[in-house]
C-alpha cells in the first residue's frame, strides 16, 4: 500500500469535518502526487500535538521560518509509508523526544487547511495527538527556535485558532 493509499483510508474512515474530509478526498483522486511538497495544488501534510496529559501541557515549537507557535508537524517524505507515521515522525524530529511519543488512538484528531505561499497552494494537514511518556525531555531542531511546554489554558495567548481548535480536540479525545 502506499502513502497515497494510506491517507486515503484514514480520510474515508474520519467521521469529523466531513467538508473538509471530502475536499481532501477530492484533492487525493485528482492529484496521484497529492501527499508530497511537490504538487502544486497542495500537498497533504502530518503533524502531531505532543501532549503531557499527567502535567496538562502540549509542547508547541516556534516555527523558524513562520515566527509562530505550532505543534509539531510538516513534509511526507517518501519513506513514509503512513500518513499517521510521517506524523509521529516528524513529532520525533522536531520534539527531540527520541523514545517513547505513541500516537492517540482513533486516529487523527482534526484536518486543517491553510493557504501557503507560491508554488503550491495549500497545506492539507492531516492532525494527530502524540503522547509523551514521563520525564519526557525535549530538544529543539534545526527547524524551531524555541520549544516550550504550555498549560492547556495558556495555549489561546500564544497560538493561533488552528492550534487552540487541535487542543481542544485532542484534550476531549482524552
């Protein structure tokens, strides 16, 4: 099965935003290149909220090139065979927490897309929550230039809708 495949059978099997679902959907049949940076009509990308549900806390990066407080999240590359693994993947990388972050069951937890400067179009972000063990220590990547732990109430001052929204449905997933 590839990545395209994958993501199409998460997205069908999604019962929430279903809108947005079906413009994903349709994104996928019309674009066979659709979950990778170089399609022009936008790329379906993963992106995961790392969540210390004993601390109530997300850990958010502040985005290098957007100057932004977002979860964890980007590119399919192509050894991604999942659209859930190239989101806990790319959780790993931007974390720094190597050993132990396992994704929410039930698979994601909302889509957002969001407009992105020429050549493509848009993000079609698929969103998971990852769980980070105890004593989960955090690194920051070349990609941030901070990494921080928020109280879930403290989230709305720093982050834009898009992030506050992927709490909240993360949190009542808990």
């Amino acid at each position: 099965m590839t990545l395209h495949d994958d993501t199409v059978l998460v997205l069908k099997s999604y019962e929430d935003q279903p809108e947005l679902r079906d413009l994903y959907l349709e994104h996928l049949a019309a674009h066979p290149d659709g979950v990778y940076k170089p399609c022009r009509a936008g790329h379906v990308t993963g992106s995961a909220l790392v969540i210390d549900p004993e601390g109530g806390r997300v850990l958010l990066t502040l985005h290098k090139k957007l100057g932004l407080w977002l979860q964890m999240g980007g590119h399919c590359e192509p050894g991604d065979t999942t659209i859930a693994g190239a989101a806990l993947r790319e959780a790993v990388e931007e974390s720094g927490i190597a050993d132990g972050l396992t994704l929410l069951a039930g698979g994601p937890v909302r889509l957002d897309r969001h407009p992105i400067p020429a050549p493509c179009n848009w993000h079609l972000d698929v969103q998971y929550a990852a769980l980070a063990p105890a004593g989960a220590v955090e690194a920051i990547s070349e990609e941030s230039l901070d990494l921080r732990w928020f109280p879930y109430e403290e989230v709305a001052a720093v982050a834009d809708t898009s992030v506050v929204r992927l709490v909240e449905a993360a949190r009542a997933r808990l």
